[in-house]
C-alpha cells in the first residue's frame, strides 16, 4: 500500500509540476490547412511566454529540469509561474512587488509578464511536499494509518499558493491525523479526491 502510495504521490508531483512549470515545446503543430500554429496571435503569446519561462528557470540553475522538486533550487522571492488564458506569462513573487519585478527585467530582459503578489514561495510549497513524501516512504508508519487509507495526492498549486493535499474522504479525524504525523503547514487546503486508475 505505501509503495503504491508512495508511487501516486510522485505522479502527482510530476503532473502538479509539469503544470506549473510548463516546459518549451520545439515542434509547432501544423493545421488541416498547412499553416503553422505560429501564427495566430495567442500561440505566439503562449510561445513566447513559454520562452520566458525557461530564461527565469535557467536563471535559477542550468540543470533546473533535473531539480524541479528541489525546494533549494527555487529563490525565496519566487511563488510559481504560470501562463494565463489570454496568453501571459505570470509571476508569482512574495515580498516588495517593484523590487522584484525590476529584478525580473534584469533577468528576462522584458518588461512582457505580470507579476502577482502571494504569501508563500515556491520553495515553501515544495518543503511541504518533501514532509508529505517523506512520511509516505517511512518504513515506520503504519499501513493502516488513517492518512495512508485516505490519501489521493498532493501538489503545489501555483494560482491558489497552496498545497492541495487530495483526501478520498475528508473528516476531522483524518485531518487532524495528518496535521499530527505529517504537517501542521497552514499551506495545506484539504480537498475532496479520488485515487487515479492505473492502467
């Protein structure tokens, strides 16, 4: 059970991450028509902003794709990033917002993203998720742990500055285990979930 456990949560993670750090796509998609995707407007702006992405990652470490779930990889200043509906490119930053986005302009040599202020950093999220991994892979726990008969998932969620830890029922008994044997973080919502089907 804790193996299986231990394998979803990892998925998870990977899903969660690869959702907020959307990776560069090098193969543009022809149309029925045989006009590259390019061309439209918003997929330039997607293009574009997925471009940014990896220059402020980079910044951070050149081997980043190897360290996404490294929570020392991450600044403190930095929350997440993510590209809206119309396109954007979003940062995510905690503290004093000019300072940051000035240093942001230094690093990205653009002035072509929007900053949003949160309260916690990427870096704070990701600690949570090492507490969740570590107590899924304790040999010391329990297979019948209250936790471990609940547990969906977890993954950092860039737009709400949380880590949403996904429950397949939620009661207070079950929260309050988790608070206790895994982590009292006030980053934590719980939400409603189901265990994937693998195939």
């Amino acid at each position: 059970m804790k193996q299986f456990i231990y394998f979803l949560s990892i998925s998870l993670l990977l899903i969660g991450l690869n959702a907020c750090n959307h990776q560069k796509d090098n193969n543009l998609n022809q149309n029925s028509e045989g006009y590259s995707e390019a061309s439209n407007p918003t997929t330039v702006q997607k293009i574009d902003a997925t471009l940014l992405h990896d220059k402020l990652m980079s910044s951070f470490s050149d081997d980043w794709i190897e360290r996404e779930s490294d929570p020392d990889l991450y600044p403190e200043y930095y929350g997440g990033s993510y590209v809206d509906n119309n396109g954007n490119f979003v940062i995510a930053v905690t503290g004093n917002a000019d300072r940051n986005r000035e240093a942001l302009k230094e690093i990205l040599n653009t002035e072509n993203f929007r900053i949003e202020t949160v309260s916690y950093s990427y870096r704070q999220m990701m600690k949570v998720m090492d507490e969740i991994d570590n107590f899924l892979v304790s040999s010391n726990i329990p297979d019948n742990h209250p936790m471990l008969e609940k547990f969906a998932g977890a993954y950092p969620d860039v737009m709400d500055n949380r880590v949403k830890v996904l429950l397949t029922e939620i009661n207070n008994d079950i929260i309050n285990s988790f608070k206790r044997d895994v982590t009292n973080s006030p980053l934590i919502v719980f939400e409603q979930g189901e265990i994937p089907e693998l195939y």
